[in-house]
C-alpha cells in the first residue's frame, strides 16, 4: 500500500511532526486526505503526506484475480479479523530481504495501535497450524478504509488478506480502499490512479455515508 522509504511523497507537507501523533490529530488529517510517514524505522518524527495522485480501489469494481482465487479454493489460511492487531503492525515494520527498511516508526506504531483500541483502525489476519502469516492493517473512516500497509511470511498470505478485506467491505457498505499510492502490484485487484481532486470527493462522499466495519 504505501510504497518504500525514499520514495517521492508529491504533497507532503514541509513540516515534520513531533516524535508522538495524538489519535484525534490522525483522524483529522485522514478526514482531509494526509497521512503520516517516517523517512526510515529508526527516525523519530513523520511527515504528513498527501499524494497528487491517489491509488484507490473502487469496491463496485473490485476484482479477484483467477490465480489467487484458485490456490484459495484449499482453503489454505484461517482468516481473522483485529485479534492480533499489535502482532501485524509489528510485522509491518519488520525489515526483510527485499525490503531492509520501512516507513513505520515508534511514533506510528503507538499512535495506530491507540486508534485500534478506540475502534478506527483494524487488521485483517491470515493464521496458519496458530501462526500469523500475513495480514494488513488500516483506517475505517466512515465509508473508506484507508490501508496501511500488509506483510507476507508465506505465499499469497497478504493477498488473501487483501481479497478478505474487499469481500467484507462489500458486505458492510464501504465504498472504497485508499491504496495512498499507485501500485502496479494491486492493479490486479482493481485499483486505479485518481487526481487529488478526484479522491478528495470520494473522500467527503465516504465521510458522509453511514458504514460500521
């Protein structure tokens, strides 16, 4: 969902914010379209972001992609949904091989594991013989759930979760997933590129509509 440190960030804000985040100020910054992020995983402040182009998967254009839904067919993981909240933020911001540094800091980590317990945000969990494989986790905010970022420890682990999560939407009225970027990756999912302009409509459309995650 959000794209490796480094990366340019169109739209974010030349202010860093302190090393801590108060929840009421992520749920404003949400509501206008920023979100926060770290340079690296050992930098202490985060910078408010909001791209020119959005990455965004419509739920009434939502798709599975044929393979995935095959090698789901055995049924290969237990689904959950916000049990283990803390374990999959905290893998989140696990470096890896392919990915030696995150964007998720200390100051993240708290300010999203407090939304958690005050109900806004939320994981989707893949399990595993009683082992997390794979999850995501993110922001519900009226009728749009903001994603934040996912990880896999097995094969197509964070994709079931991200399949689960579209389906469960659906179900409960969501009108779409702010991917934040553009990723060629979850095209096949259906997402597209949006301006701005375009999201923040969406945005206040989804904030004015009714939808209980």
């Amino acid at each position: 969902m959000c794209p490796p440190p480094g990366q340019a960030h169109n739209g974010a804000m030349p202010r860093d914010s302190a090393n801590s985040i108060r929840t009421d100020e992520l749920l404003q910054a949400y509501s206008l379209g920023y979100f926060p992020m770290a340079r690296s995983r050992d930098d202490e402040s985060v910078v408010w972001v909001l791209p020119d182009e959005r990455g965004v998967i419509p739920l009434d254009k939502a798709r599975a992609p044929k393979r995935l839904t095959r090698f789901l067919k055995n049924n290969p993981f237990e689904i959950r949904i916000d049990t283990a909240f803390s374990q999959v933020i905290a893998a989140c911001a696990e470096a890896t091989n392919a990915r030696p540094d995150t964007w998720i800091n200390d100051a993240i980590i708290e300010a999203y594991t407090e939304l958690h317990h005050e109900g806004h945000a939320h994981s989707i969990e893949c399990w595993r013989d009683g082992k997390l494989v794979g999850g995501l986790y993110g922001v519900a905010l009226g009728a749009a759930f903001c994603g934040e970022s996912m990880f896999s420890r097995e094969t197509n682990a964070s994709k079931a979760a991200l399949l689960y999560l579209i389906e469960h939407l659906k179900r409960r009225g969501f009108h779409f997933i702010d991917a934040q970027f553009f990723n060629e990756h979850l095209v096949q999912f259906g997402l597209i590129g949006v301006p701005d302009a375009d999201y923040q409509a969406a945005l206040q459309k989804a904030l004015a509509s009714d939808a209980a995650f």
